[in-house]
C-alpha cells in the first residue's frame, strides 16, 4: 500500500482494497464513510473475492442512529472484532450482515484530522476466522496509511481549490520563502509577466528586474516585510518583452501554527496604466494652467502697453512740438532727441507687448509663405553672421495662409534670432514649411484641432533647453541671457501673433540637441493678395485747410 503513487483517490483506494484483500486472503474488503451533515453511512468502496457477490449498492444511506451500539463503539476508536458475528451485540448489524453470508468480521474507524472519518473492514464469508493480535496491528498500521493518504489528498485537494480561486484573480499572487525564492504564483503574473510559471518557481524575486530610481527594491521589499510583519508601496517590474509594470504591492510575512515565520506572501495590482492616466491627467493640467497663465499674461500686457503707449504719444507729441522751437545747435535740442529716441524704443517695447496681447494692428491678407520667407533669406543670413549655416527647405504645392504679412517677418525674425543666441560658434538654422493634415487631437500637441495646415518648422543645433526652461519661454520678459542682452518679449511677440492668426506654435528641445519650433498656421483658400502688387500712382494735392476730428479718451494727448 505504501508503494502505491496518489494520483486519484477513488482508484487509489480501490487498489488498495484490492491488495489488502488479497494479501489477508478475506471475502470483502471495504470501506464506509460518515456523512456528519447527514448523520448516514454509506459504503463507497468495496473489494470481493472470486464468487463473492457484492453489496456496496445496497449498503447507502445507513442511519447511524439505528447503529448505536456498533456506531458508538467504532466513534470511540475501538476494534469491532468477532469471530462469528453471532456474538455481535448490536441486533441490527446482523440483520444487515446476515443476508451477505459474513461469518467473521475485523473493522477499525479511520480519523481524518482528528474527526471521524469511517471505517474500513474485512468479512470472511468461508468460515468463522480467528483474528490474531498481528492482523489487527497490521489493519490499524494500514488503516494509519490511509487516514494519511486521505488527508493529504484532501490538502491537495484544497490547495488546488486555492490555487484555482486564485488564478481568477486579476491581481498578482506571488509566495517565496524568506531569502525571496518564488515558490508559487497565480496566472495573472503569468499572463502580465509573459513568462510560465514553471520558469518564474525557484528564482528570486529580484529577477524580475527592478528600477530603484522609481521603486523600492525587492531586497529593501523582503527586509521591511520581515522586520515590520508587512509592506506596502510601488514597485518596478519588467516582463519578459522588457515593458515596464508599475506595481501597487502589499507584502506579509506567513507564520506556521507555532509562531514561526515560514514564507512571504505578495499581492500586486498592476497600476501601469492608472499611472499613465495620472501622468497624462497631470500634463493636460499642467498645460489649461499654463494656457490660463497665458491668458491672463496676456491681458496684463496688453493693457498696460496700451496706458504706456498712450503716455508715450503724450511724450512724443510734446517733444516733438518742442524740437520746432528748440535751436538745433542748442544743448537743449540735443537732450530733446534723446528723449524722443528713449520714446521710440519704448514704442518698440509696447508693440512687442500688444503683439503678444493681440491687440495690435493688423492688415492679413491671403499669401504664400514659401514667396515671404524666400525673400527673407538674405536678410537672415546677414542677421544671423556668416558663422551659421541658414538651410532654407520651401515645401512644394504649398496651401495659403491668411495673415498680415509683417507678422511673417516678426515670427520668422525673431525665431532666427533666438536660434543664433542659442548657438555657441559654428551651427546651422533650418527653415522648413510643409502642408500637413491633422485627422484626429493629439496629447503630444495640445490644443490642435483637426484641420488642414501649413507647418512652419525652424530648427537649430544650438545647446538646448531642459524641460522647466522651455515651459516658460513665451512668458514676456522672461528669458535665459545675460542681463542687459535681452529683453525677453521676442518669443513672447512670436506666440502672440501665432494666437492671433489662430495658429498653434509648439516648441521640442533637449539640452545639447537643439530646439526646434513648429508653427500651425491654418490653410486659407483664395488667391494670393500680394503675389501681383498693381503700381499705384500718387497725385500730388495742392496744399489746402482741412479739419481733423480727434477722438481720444486721454485729455493728455
């Protein structure tokens, strides 16, 4: 019987039986079961010698209350025992035991974890049998054997129960001993980590690679769940094709009926893509609050550009009235135009600002901005210094864009500029203009709506930007050069004429690869205003008195 392997418990005890009853050369051998909900007793395996005529389907649901004497002998533990069941004192066991033709009985109870489980028995039906002291040693030894196969095929049992339930988990089940050596895991980690289960049992937990950067790390995960019980927190994971798991990890220690610490257990939801979502929700914030800033920059400028522009008239205007009456050689006419020149340059000031606040004065016009650019290149290249490369890439078949056309000078002059500061000695500009069709929204260009556009693209290989430094830069007045050797409202004036001509601009930089700009202006079907400018001759009016109205809310000017 002990060398008998354990796959199915039912043919297992069939085989045993078998062997038993042949081995103590008796008629039956068989085995009843207590059913405890229903306090009944049923024969469910049973073995007969050639010519002995079974009983196990009459011998189903036996009350064991109509047993009492036999039920409460055998509860007890103690050998039912007799030669000739005549001597049996339990009336009602005979009458059972009688029609089988069983002169001689040998029976012993089986306990299965302390409870009564049965009995298992053997009945001679050729003659009155003497049991010996040896026989009933040897079927309470084998009786032992049974009780621990059953026991331990009702713990595997349960174990696949558990292990069943826990592969319909989602999350991640995961025991090891106490060094972190993975003794079990349920398919959920199979099917995220993309590896089978027979490669994952036996190895350390720390092969499933880990990024200390971004998570604890298992060693430091085993430590803390040993010294404190328990653990929680986010851990790094990798699967098999080296994707990357965020994992949202609860560790504790298992302890044995004594006390002892005997393994660890872990249970991980996988939080990928709920951290994608909150870093995606996170960026999306980052750019309405950025758009706000923006806006309401934007107002400020604006409106404090237009009272200073009005001031600045004021000035002007009465510098001017006084440099008629000044003498020229006069010290006094020499401190009046440097006034009038520190007015003019403020007035570049606040038409930078307004241009950011889009609030100046405009004319667009349908036009291609390949012809504006291309007869920008000569004035780049002198701007820029013969020490960079200006590449100029025009894109064939380019669409319209309305837009005034001396904004078209400002964007693409003011972004050269800020190329040529970024670039240290040698480097090279690149314009470049493209039709591009946007079918859907994308994250990774905030704001543009689908639609057909003409993409203005301006590239350097100057030194770069990090991410903080380029979330600011069509901030006015904000800027990275040295004090005195900027103002900070070029990029400003870029974005606020993009905004005004309902374009997108997008700036793409990383420290020591460059910056690149690309501008969204929307395409605009028509013909080109400016590509034929008629001549306009002017007829010289004969000086005459006219009368100007004036309407001005600022009694100054």
């Amino acid at each position: 019987v002990m060398a008998m392997s354990v796959y199915d418990l039912d043919d297992f005890l069939d085989r045993a039986l078998t062997e038993m009853g042949e081995a103590f050369n008796v008629s039956r051998a068989y085995i009843f079961e207590h059913d405890k909900e229903n306090d009944i007793m049923d024969n469910t395996f049973e073995w007969c010698a050639p010519g002995i005529f079974p009983h196990i389907e009459e011998l189903q649901g036996l009350p064991v209350a109509d047993f009492k004497w036999w039920s409460d002998t055998i509860m007890k533990g103690d050998v039912i025992c007799f030669k000739d069941i005549e001597d049996i004192p339990d009336e009602t066991a005979k009458e059972i035991l009688r029609p089988q033709g069983v002169l001689s009985l040998l029976v012993v109870a089986l306990f299965v974890n302390g409870e009564y489980y049965g009995f298992i028995g053997f009945d001679d039906c050729c003659e009155h049998r003497k049991w010996f002291k040896e026989d009933i040693e040897l079927l309470l030894a084998i009786s032992r054997i049974l009780v621990n196969v059953i026991e331990r095929k009702k713990v595997e049992d349960a174990l696949h129960m558990n292990s069943m339930v826990l592969d319909q988990i989602t999350d991640l089940v995961t025991v090891t001993d106490l060094e972190g050596n993975i003794t079990y895991v349920n398919e959920a980690e199979t099917k995220i980590l993309k590896i089978p289960k027979e490669e994952i049992i036996g190895r350390s937990v720390s092969s499933y690679g880990e990024n200390s950067e971004k998570g604890v790390s298992q060693k430091q995960i085993i430590e803390q769940t040993k010294k404190n019980g328990s653990w929680r927190g986010e851990v790094i994971n990798y699967s098999a094709d080296g994707r990357e798991i965020v994992m949202d990890c609860r560790t504790r220690v298992v302890f044995d009926e004594t006390g002892k610490a005997v393994a660890l257990c872990g249970i991980s939801t996988d939080i990928t893509e709920r951290k994608l979502a909150e870093a995606e929700k996170e960026k999306l914030q980052k750019q309405l609050t950025q758009a706000q800033k923006m806006e309401s920059i934007g107002r400020l400028a604006g409106g404090i550009a237009h009272d200073f522009n009005n001031m600045l008239s004021v000035i002007s205007g009465r510098v001017e009235l006084a440099l008629m009456k000044a003498d020229e050689s006069s010290s006094l006419h020499s401190d009046l135009e440097e006034i009038r020149e520190a007015a003019e340059r403020s007035a570049l000031l606040t038409a930078q600002l307004l241009a950011f606040a889009r609030k100046q004065v405009i004319s667009p016009k349908i036009m291609n901005i390949n012809e504006a650019i291309g007869n920008m290149t000569v004035m780049l290249r002198r701007l820029i210094g013969e020490n960079i490369e200006l590449n100029w890439n025009p894109g064939k078949d380019i669409s319209n864009i309305m837009i005034d056309p001396a904004q078209v000078d400002q964007v693409i002059t003011n972004l050269c500029v800020n190329s040529k500061d970024a670039i240290s000695e040698h480097g090279t500009i690149s314009i470049k203009t493209e039709n591009c069709t946007v079918n859907e929204p994308d994250l990774n260009l905030p704001g543009l709506i689908p639609g057909d556009y003409v993409k203005v693209s301006v590239q350097d290989d100057g030194q770069g930007m990090d991410a903080k430094t380029a979330s600011q830069i069509f901030e006015p007045f904000f800027t990275t050069k040295e004090k005195g050797k900027g103002t900070g409202l070029g990029l400003a004036t870029v974005f606020g004429i993009v905004k005004q001509n309902k374009g997108y601009i997008y700036c793409n930089s990383t420290p020591g690869s460059g910056t690149r700009f690309d501008i969204y202006f929307p395409k605009k079907d028509g013909t080109n205003e400016i590509a034929v400018k008629e001549k306009q001759t002017f007829k010289k009016e004969q000086t005459s008195d006219f009368t100007i109205l004036l309407v001005e809310d600022e009694p100054s000017i």
